[in-house]
C-alpha cells in the first residue's frame, strides 16, 4: 500500500486482497454465494437473520415495538449472521438477500415466503403489515418517508465513511478523516434542527423514522458507535441527546438493541430470539451473576 500522499489512481483498477483492513478477508467487488450454507428456519413465520449493527437494530426493534403494542403476528425467530466470518455470502443467506448486507427477512405467514431486505424497506413493509409505526394522515406521513428515506441516503457516509477510515482503515488518512467527519456533524445539526421544535422526526409521534434513525444518529452522539462521541463534540446536539435518551429508555428498544448481539456486556447480548421469554432468562442471568 502506498502512502496516501503519493497515490496516484492506475489507468484500471484491479482487486488487491491485501489492502488491509478490519474486513478485508470478507470485502469482494463481486456478488453471490462463496459457499453453501443453508439457513436455519425457527417456529414463527417471521425470520430474521442478522446483527446488531446500527442497521440490524432497526428490525429487533420494529419488532419488539410491534409486540409491545399487542400485534401478535410479529412473533419472531432471529438468527445471527456473523459478518466478519462471511456467513452473508452464504447460498441461504445470498437467496434472502442478494445484496449480502444485514439485516434480511423472510416472511412466511402466507401461502408463499415473502423475502425483503435492506433495513429501510423492512421497516416500511412490517409498518404496512401491521399498520402501525406510520402516520396515515398524509402530510405526517409524508414527513416520516422523507426522514426514513433521508437516514437510508445519509448513514453510509456515516458508516462507510466516517466510521471505516476513522476505525477501520490500515491506516489514517487526515482528508478522508476530516471530509466525512465534517459531513457527520453536518447531517447532526440537520437532526438537531428539526429535533428542537418536534417531539419526535415526523412530529409529535414515535414512527418507523426514529425506530430507522435512532440506531445509528443516537449511536454516535452517546458513543455506542465508533467510540466518537468526544471526537464529534456530541454535546453540541442537545436535542439529538434529548430524543436519543428518550428513546433508548422504551423497553422495546432496550430488548430489540439486544437481539443478535455478539459483543459488548455479556448481559447485552441475547445471540438468538425465539420467543419473549428469552430477554427473561438473561434478565435471570443477569441477576444471578451480581448475587
């Protein structure tokens, strides 16, 4: 790898393997399976596979909301799918979502599987399923895609950007650094703005823009994502703070920012959901590892 101030672009670009990295041995400018691997099928005609990533959270979350408002349909499987050992490009996996990002979900309450994937249209597609989670009175629930489709168009210079060459990358690069570090805190004062004369994104209800935006705009400003909350000089956004706070309280929240956790406080981690007793039985642990 050359130094960044010396790099000059070759006439064709060609994949090098070894340009390091945090995900360098799964990272591929191709699509499609690497191996075969079926994915696994639980009781319930919702299946979620994925990982608590801020996009991952979204559906644990959409989800335990759904059921804390008595929509019994919602009951869910959640099976993890651990990225950083390639278990997206596997042939199950691939066929739920051909783009090998997390989350995916199938459907199977009908006479024919339903699959849908990327987070923003999973969310959208339950709200409609079970009608709720979206406004029905047309200006608000304008205001609510328009904040849904902003954070699907935003976060990947959040994540992919920011959060890549500030975390991930071999090495720092001050331009990258500071290019998408000044596009973050953008993007937060855009959140903060609309934040401080509005309860919540689309107005005075909880909807499928929080549940979308939360996870990864509440992450940084608390520090759960990238560890950048001092970097960004996160106390800036008070009403980002305000929102953020609020909405990490909800007990759905707190159980779906649970569901297919990996790392992090063991009591945090709930690796598999398959039914509401689940979220109990770490409580349970919980309270058994501080006697």
């Amino acid at each position: 790898m050359a130094d960044s101030s010396s790099y000059t672009p070759p006439k064709v670009w060609t994949w090098d393997k070894e340009n390091g990295g945090t995900f360098a041995n799964v990272n591929r400018p191709i699509s499609g399976p690497t191996h075969d691997k079926e994915l696994p099928v639980g009781k319930h005609p919702l299946q979620l596979y994925s990982l608590a990533t801020p996009n991952g959270q979204k559906v644990g979350i959409m989800l335990e909301e759904l059921l804390a408002r008595g929509h019994k349909g919602a009951e869910y499987d959640a099976w993890p799918i651990r990225i950083g050992e390639g278990d997206q490009f596997g042939s199950g996996f691939v066929a739920v979502n051909p783009n090998s990002k997390i989350p995916a979900l199938m459907d199977r309450s009908g006479p024919k599987p339903i699959r849908i994937f990327e987070s923003g249209s999973i969310l959208l597609y339950l709200a409609e399923k079970f009608g709720d989670f979206l406004p029905t009175d047309p200006g608000t629930r304008a205001e609510c895609l328009s904040w849904l489709f902003w954070q699907m168009g935003s976060a990947p210079y959040v994540g992919g950007g920011f959060g890549h060459f500030y975390v991930y990358a071999p090495f720092k690069i001050e331009y990258a650094i500071d290019r998408f570090t000044m596009e973050t805190k953008r993007q937060l004062d855009v959140l903060d703005k609309r934040l401080a004369d509005n309860e919540y994104l689309a107005g005075s209800d909880y909807t499928i823009a929080d549940i979308a935006v939360f996870p990864w705009y509440g992450g940084l400003v608390k520090g759960w994502a990238y560890n950048a909350a001092e970097f960004l000089s996160a106390h800036e956004y008070k009403n980002v703070l305000r929102w953020t706070d609020a909405i990490a309280s909800r007990p759905a929240v707190k159980r779906g920012r649970m569901v297919n956790r990996l790392s992090g406080d063991p009591a945090s981690q709930l690796h598999e959901r398959h039914d509401a007793s689940d979220f109990e039985t770490k409580t349970q642990d919980k309270l058994a590892a501080k006697g």
